[in-house]
C-alpha cells in the first residue's frame, strides 16, 4: 500500500509539473506573438492605403484633423492679403572731385536705390498700407499679390514721423483685412507676423508666416531718421529684412500692427520685434487718404533739457526722468497754460516723459487745438496743467 501511494503521488506531481511548463511555453510564445502584430498591421495598412484620403477615413480623425487649429485657419485667410513690394528711388549725388569740378564744374549723378518691403490690403478697392520707410520716398513702387499679379502703385501719402505710408493700385474686389482693436491686445496671446523677408515674395508669389506672442504692449523706443515709435507692440514672432510694412495679426485674423522694426546689435532676428498699433494706423491712413500728409503746425513755446544727476540732486529728485523747461516764449501756448521756467514735465496724457527725445516724439502724436494735460512737478509737489497746442502762426 505504501508503495502504491508513493508511485500515485509521483505521478500527480509530475503532472503539474508538466503542466506549469506546458503553460508558461504557452504564455510566452502568445506574448512574443502580440508583439509583433502592431509593427506587421501597420506595414499591412500602410501598403493598403492608395493615397492620404483613404488612410484619412481609416485612421481616428479627430487626430488627423488636430494638425488644423485656428493659426492654420488664419494663416490661409489672411495671406491672400498680403503683398510683396519693389521700390525704385532716383538719388542725386555731386561729385566730390575738386580736378573734375574745376575742369567740368559741378556735376551731379543719378543713382538708382532698389528697395524692398511688405504691405497689407485694407480695402477691395487697392489701399494698401505701408511703411513710410519702405515707399515714402520712393519714385516707383510695384506691388506684386499673392496670384502673381503685379500692379503698379500710387503713393497717397506718407507721414515720416510716424513711419506710416499708404498706397493704391488700380484694382477692385480684393481680398482685405480687417482691422482690429488695439485696446483689445492681450499680452501672451498668439500673433502671426507676414511679409516679404529678403525678397521671397518676388520668387514664390507667397508670403512667408512666422507665429510668436504678444511680448509686451506700449513700448516707447529712441527716434530713427526723424521717426518716433511710441505705444508699439512688442512681439516675438520673427520680424526680418522685408518684413518691414507687413501685417502683425492675432489669431482670429485681425490686423492688429504693422511690423515695422527689430532690435538686433548683429542685424538678425533675436525674437525682439516691434510693430505700430492699429488704432494709431486708422488716425494716420485717415489723414493721408483726406490729405496726403499729416499737419503738426502748432507749437508750444517751451525750451526743455534733460533732467542730469546734477538737477537731480538740486532738486532732490529720485531718478533722471523728465525734462527741466528753462525757457517759455511769451504769448505761447505754455505761457498761457501757466508753465514757468523750472518746471520738471514728468508726463502728457497718458505718456510718461523721460527724455527729450520721447517728449519730441510724443508731442507728434497730437493736432493743432488739441488740450494735452501735463503733469508737473514744481516746488516738490506734483500738479497738472491744460495747454492748448495752438497754430505758431494765430
């Protein structure tokens, strides 16, 4: 009996044995199996697929369609709007040479300056907006659309001090842009900047896309060649050689700027762009499309300096920023307004003064008989006074 219980249970713990070994030979083998089958399904549906619209239907389109987002949207909207722009500009020289003055007298030479730029459409009937810098003083301007067609335009007028130009081809039922609203920018939303870097548009006929955020809104930069830039949006969307004149818009496809310059000590893109707000834009295309130009002919009467460290201190100032006015014409417009020489200007509406540069700069953003508020610091304390800017010759 003991012998038959020893043979039995040998027998029953072979068989486990057997079987665990059995199982785990199974399992592995359906493993190594379910591995592969992804790699060879894929291979299979790929080879199945004939083009992108069958492997669209097959595949989840919720994922297909997730590489369209409003940027892309807007970007096929808006480019249909955008121009490239070739300037030709006839400069005079007179020669420098004494031996070919004294024999030949005073020549003067014409050289001819090639330029380049972008432009943005704002209205079906061809007005197309610039920079002054770009076309202001340019003798001939073509304009080439999206289609290949070019035009050649006709400068309506151009504001250096602000660096806004405006032009119009002979042309109806055009794409445009609308214009948005430069109080409704928020910082860190989405921007897309387009134009013409390095001259593409003339090879493609396309305009190039570049997409950052809004860095920071109401900058005030130093003048450049007789131009203020005041209250400009800063962007980080890649602004470079031809882009200047194009469309800075924000995702839905609103014209909210126009790129207009970079900061770069080497020349290239560091991602610190600057474009002019819209609503200033809108103010300045009003008054070159009623008058070719803008008028600033009032004055002021007032003789400003920077405020230095030493009228700092004799005044016992915090800081450098204002101007000190050492000088008010009699009957001006200050005079009248009750500013008096020692005065520091520390602000004009809603404009901070920090310098006599931005002061000049700011001063052009107002009209003949305007009232500007300026706040005043005389004796310690701060007050406000209303000028008047009126015409020098009333």
């Amino acid at each position: 009996m003991d012998k038959f219980k020893t043979v039995f249970f040998t027998i029953i713990i072979t068989m486990l044995i057997m079987s665990a070994l059995f199982a785990f030979v199974f399992m592995q083998t359906k493993s190594e199996s379910n591995l592969g089958t992804p790699q060879n399904a894929s291979i299979a549906v790929n080879d199945t697929f004939r083009n992108s619209k069958e492997k669209r239907e097959f595949l989840n389109d919720e994922i297909y369609q997730s590489r369209r987002n409003i940027i892309t949207e807007t970007v096929a909207e808006v480019t249909k709007s955008v121009v490239g722009i070739n300037t030709k500009e006839i400069r005079q020289y007179r020669s420098n040479d004494p031996f070919m003055r004294y024999f030949f007298g005073d020549r003067i030479y014409n050289r001819e300056i090639r330029g380049l730029g972008s432009g943005a459409i704002i209205s079906p009937d061809g007005y197309i907006l610039t920079n002054d810098h770009v076309a202001g003083g340019a003798d001939k301007i073509d304009v080439t659309l999206t289609d290949g067609t070019r035009y050649e335009a006709k400068l309506i007028g151009s504001d250096q001090v602000s660096d806004i130009a405006l032009l119009k081809i002979d042309a109806e039922n055009l794409p445009f842009l609308k214009l948005g609203d430069s109080e409704d920018i928020i910082i860190g939303e989405w921007v897309i900047a387009l134009g013409n870097p390095f001259g593409f548009f003339d090879i493609n006929d396309k305009p190039s896309v570049t997409v950052g955020v809004v860095s920071s809104l109401g900058m005030n930069l130093n003048p450049l060649e007789n131009r203020y830039y005041l209250n400009m949006i800063q962007t980080d969307a890649a602004i470079n050689n031809g882009n200047s004149g194009g469309p800075l818009v924000n995702s839905i496809g609103e014209l909210i700027g126009m790129n207009t310059l970079i900061y770069s000590q080497s020349g290239g893109n560091i991602g610190v762009g600057f474009a002019i707000p819209i609503n200033k834009i809108k103010r300045i295309v009003a008054e070159l499309k009623k008058d070719g130009k803008v008028d600033r002919d009032f004055w002021t009467g007032l003789r400003i300096q920077n405020v230095d460290e030493g009228i700092a201190n004799y005044y016992g100032l915090n800081n450098t920023n204002g101007v000190i006015v050492t000088h008010v014409w009699e009957n001006s417009p200050a005079s009248k307004s009750g500013i008096v020489p020692g005065d520091i200007i520390l602000k004009i509406d809603e404009f901070i003064i920090t310098d006599d540069q931005i002061i000049k700069g700011v001063l052009q953003e107002f009209r003949t008989n305007q009232t500007v508020s300026l706040n005043i610091l005389r004796d310690g304390k701060e007050i406000t006074k209303k000028m008047k800017l009126e015409k020098q010759n009333d």
